[in-house]
C-alpha cells in the first residue's frame, strides 16, 4: 500500500489517497493494466468522507511527479491534480513563487445512496505540505509502476 496525503497548514483538513492494489491484476495492456485501486479519505471539520473505487493509474502519477517537482522548485505558479475519473480533482497555487503559502480548491464527488454528492473545498497548505504530497506520489509511481504493452 502506497499512500499520499495533503494537509492544511493548521491539520484541520486533508485529503489522502491510498493505491492499494492494481484493479485489473490480469491485464495486459498498458491502459487496463495501469489501473489502480483506491482508498480515499477527505477529513475537515464538516466533513468526513471515505470512498473506495478504481480511480489513479500509473501513467497519471509519473506524469504528475515531474508537474509537482517543477511547482514545490517554484518553477511554476499552479498546478493541477485530476485522476481520470472525476471523484478528486485538486488545484494547488501559489501565492508568490518565492514564498511558501499555497492555495488549494478542490472538488469530490462520493456515491451517498443512490446519488452522488458533490463537494467543493478549499484551504491553505504550506510548499513543505505539497513536499510530502510528492513523495506519497512517488511511492505510489514505485509501489505500482507501470506495466503492460501497449497493444
């Protein structure tokens, strides 16, 4: 298990997303076989959500580590994070390139029932917080490289 997590500068709120297992064990194919299966958690004060679904591949996180090296270097302003699937999505921007005060919006969805709940969200994390981010990513991109043809 591989896990990433992004905090807020204070700890109140976070976002962890944990790959566990490939979702497709048997496939052979780059595309289905780069799925992943994934524990998500979103903690703030009014809310505590957890979801487990198929939603990271592994061409996403090694595309994403060298987009998040370039921002934590203050090489560029914003970034973006949006698995393929649209449960999480994150944009992470910062307020002066020499500084160390992020910006962070995000969007969630979850199954609740029978329908889907969306939810918005934002806070301020620090360059330390989207360091440690980075690395949950590069965990992941080691624990789950990825594998298969592309045929």
């Amino acid at each position: 298990m591989a896990l990433t997590k992004l905090a807020s500068r204070d700890g109140v709120t976070d976002l962890s997303i944990e790959s566990y297992a490939y979702a497709y064990e048997e496939a052979d194919n780059i595309h289905d076989a780069a799925w992943h299966r994934n524990w998500v958690g979103f903690h703030a004060p009014e809310h505590r959500i957890t979801f487990d679904d198929i939603m990271l591949d592994s061409l996403l996180v090694a595309h994403c580590i060298p987009t998040f090296e370039s921002f934590v270097a203050g090489d560029v302003r914003q970034v973006e994070f949006t698995p393929t699937e649209p449960f999480v999505s994150l944009t992470l921007t910062r307020r002066d390139l020499s500084g160390d005060e992020v910006d962070v919006r995000g969007h969630l969805e979850h199954s609740l029932g029978d329908e889907t709940e969306a939810l918005d969200f934002a806070f301020e994390t620090s360059v330390l917080e989207v360091e440690q981010f980075l690395q949950g990513l590069r965990e992941i991109a080691s624990e789950f490289p990825i594998r298969g043809s592309l045929t």
